[in-house]
C-alpha cells in the first residue's frame, strides 16, 4: 500500500491550505453568525480549481485524483467547515454527472459547476426515505416527451444555491430497480423550495427541502438507465463517504490545533496547562485519533483512484474518521475550560459542525451495515 502523494496532489493540497488560511478561517465565524457564505468565495473557489477536483479537464476540472480531492477536502474544511460541505457536494455531483452522464449531459451541465457558476445539489433523502433512500416516495411519470415528477425531498444541501441537481424518483415498482435518476436543471415550472433548516452547525450551508408539483422535465433528464438510480446514489454515496471523511479530519485538525495553542498560552496554578499530564493525554490521543483516520481515509481514496472497489473502505474511513473527529474536538472543547463552550473560540464552532458529519451521507450506523454485510455475506 503506497498512497504517498504525487506532485499534482501536493500542488492542490498546498493550494487549498493556502486559500483555507488567507481567505476561509478568518470570515468562518461571519459565515456561521451570518448563515450564508459569501458568493465570490465560492467563485474564488473553483478558480482554483477546488469544484472539480476529480473532474476530467474537457469539462473544465482539475482532473488530479481522489487522494488531492480528499486532500483538499481537509484543508477547506480546517478553515470553514460550511464551505467544505458545499465543495463535497458540488464535486460529488461533477464526478457522478462525468462517469454516468451522456456526453450532451456532461457538456451541458459539469462546466457551469467547475467554474462556479452554480453547485450542485445531490436530491436523494425524503422526510421518510433517509438511511432507506429505497423507500422513497417522490414519483416519475412518462407523459409523451416529458416525464412528470411529484414529491418532496429533504435534507437537500445547498440546493437554493444549485441550478444542477441530481434527483431520484421512482419510475417502476417498490424495489430497488424501481428507482431513477434525473438532472434537473435550472428552476422548472412546478419546482419550489420553501426553506432551510434550522441547524445546530454548518449553519454557513442550507440545507433545503424541495417540493415537485407536475414538474415536468424533458425526456433526455433521464440520467443514467431506466431503473439504475439506486445503484448510482450507492456508487456516488461511496465516493461522497471518502469526502465527508475527509471533512471531519480536517475539522479535527483545526481543533486539535487550537488545543495546542490555547494549552500552551492558558495558565493556571502558576504554569501553562500544557505542563499537565491531563491535557497532555488529550493532545496525545487526539493526534493519534487524527493520524488514524488519515490512514483509513488515504487508503480508501487510494483504492478508489486505482479503480478498485472501495465501498466497504468507505465506510470504515467515514465511521471511524467522523467518530475520531467528534472525540477530537469534544476534548478540543474540554481543553480550553468554559472558553470552549463560548462563541469566543472556534472550538465551539468545530463542535457543532463536526457533529453532522456522523449522520449524512450515511450515519454511523449505516456504514456499520456496509461493512458488516461485506463481512457476513
Ligand atoms: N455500489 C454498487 N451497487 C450497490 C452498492 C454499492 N456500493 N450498494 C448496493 N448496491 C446494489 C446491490 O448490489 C443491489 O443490487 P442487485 O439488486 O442487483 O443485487 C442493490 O444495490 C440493492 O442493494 P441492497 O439490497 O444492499 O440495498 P439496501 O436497501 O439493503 O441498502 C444500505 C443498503 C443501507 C447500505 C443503503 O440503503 C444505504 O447506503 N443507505 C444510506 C443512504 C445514505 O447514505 N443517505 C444519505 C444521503 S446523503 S445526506
């Protein structure tokens, strides 16, 4: 196993941290007050070629691999943990539209991704169909030229801000061959989204409830085969769970750095904490949480990079990672006393923010039964 990075990873990484530092850090306190991140970071962002990471060049993407997307994922999620999720997302949506798209679907829509000129939004989650997206409700209908959907969908990130979004809905019988996949493009007649929600952290990213009503998309919105959605959501989730992972270390890491510091700086009894055997243990156990995560998380983007099948590796990177990662700023939090639990210091923030990356694109529990089942079968 070798996944020591190559040169264009090192270049993106670099690129990345740089930006994450000079440009993300010192606004993602005004991004979470705020609610909202400003439109020409995101701009700025895929100038840099951070929307499109693992996207081939004709449509405009960067084309350096899984192990510098995961690399990156971790630098902007260290500076603003919002804008981390929004660039996962966004990538996820390119690479799936580039692997299972039609040429005239990839020309028309993965462009206008990579440059910033919209996100991409993943529609899968139902207000009843979230760890079971089989059970979904939502419905497509063939009427002449056009199909017909009706539905809801739920937990939709950024898809206020997103004119290319990928939905499912059910176009044959209640099993998993019964689903599909469609690119939804642009603002449709019958399309609308009434809200975000009301979130504890990421709160710089909306997370959007979308309502179909007779909307009628054309013929060739078809992505993918007749009655292939599943698989696709399944085969994007796999590749999503490597970014969110990657995610969270990236918050850990900016945790555990403040820790450092602030244990270095904070006196009491008449010496830094830092001298403590306390809070010595906890940077200790925190960095090596960290650098464990970081292996499964780099072999599990190694394997995908080499085209060999990663789902089970996935999953073992984003539970354990995303668990690490919590365990991390939790004691990040206990580090800086009752400062932690103030909006004063970001650990605050880390806390909240990390928190969801054990519940989406599968919760913990959901990664156990990907394993399992690879295990057991
Ligand atoms: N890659 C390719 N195909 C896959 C796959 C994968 N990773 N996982 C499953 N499939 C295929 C199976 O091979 C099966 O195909 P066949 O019917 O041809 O044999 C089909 O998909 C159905 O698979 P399965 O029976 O395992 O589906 P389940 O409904 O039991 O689902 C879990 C299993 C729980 C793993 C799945 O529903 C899941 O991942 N849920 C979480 C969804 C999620 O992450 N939601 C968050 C959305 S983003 S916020």
């Amino acid at each position: 196993m070798d996944f020591g990075l190559d040169e264009t990873s090192r270049l993106v990484r670099e690129t990345a941290e740089a930006f994450s530092k000079r440009r993300l850090a010192p606004i993602a306190k005004s991004i979470d007050e705020d609610g909202a991140i400003p439109g020409e970071v995101l701009k700025e962002l895929a100038d840099l070629g951070l929307m499109g990471v693992n996207v081939p060049e004709e449509y405009g993407g960067a084309a350096a691999g899984v192990l510098a997307y995961s690399q990156a994922m971790m630098q902007i999620a260290g500076g603003c943990a919002s804008t981390a999720v929004t660039m996962a997302v966004t990538n996820m949506v390119g690479e799936v539209i580039a692997a299972f798209g039609t040429d005239a679907q990839k020309a028309r829509t993965i462009p206008r991704l990579t440059s910033g000129e919209t996100l991409g939004a993943f529609a899968l989650s139902e207000v009843d169909a979230g760890s079971d997206p089989g059970g979904m409700r939502t419905t497509a209908v063939r009427d002449g030229d056009e199909w017909v959907l009706n539905g809801t969908k739920q937990w939709i990130s950024h898809a206020d801000g997103s004119e290319v979004m990928i939905v499912w809905a059910r176009t044959g019988d209640t099993s998993s061959k019964g689903l599909s996949c469609f690119l939804l493009e642009g603002r449709p007649p019958g399309l609308s989204i009434p809200g975000h929600e009301d979130k504890m952290g990421l709160r710089g990213s909306h997370t959007c409830s979308l309502v179909f009503e007779d909307m009628r998309l054309p013929s060739d919105a078809l992505f993918g085969e007749l009655g292939g959605g599943f698989k696709i959501a399944m085969m994007a989730l796999d590749g999503g769970r490597i970014g969110i992972a990657s995610q969270s270390i990236g918050i850990g890491r900016a945790a555990q750095a403040a820790a450092v510091a602030y244990s270095k700086d904070r006196k009491q009894f008449g010496e830094a904490i830092a001298a403590f055997q306390a809070i010595q243990w906890m940077i200790a156990d925190n960095e090596t949480d960290l650098a464990a995560a970081e292996v499964l998380v780099g072999r599990a983007a190694w394997l995908k990079e080499k085209g060999e099948r990663f789902s089970q590796e996935a999953s073992m990177a984003k539970v354990y990672a995303t668990e690490a990662a919590w365990r991390v700023c939790n004691r990040a939090v206990q580090v800086h006393g009752g400062y932690g639990y103030t909006r004063e210091f970001a650990v605050e923030r880390h806390l909240r923010d990390v928190r969801v990356t054990q519940i989406y694109e599968g919760t913990s529990e959901v990664q156990r039964i990907v394993i399992s089942r690879a295990l057991l079968k």
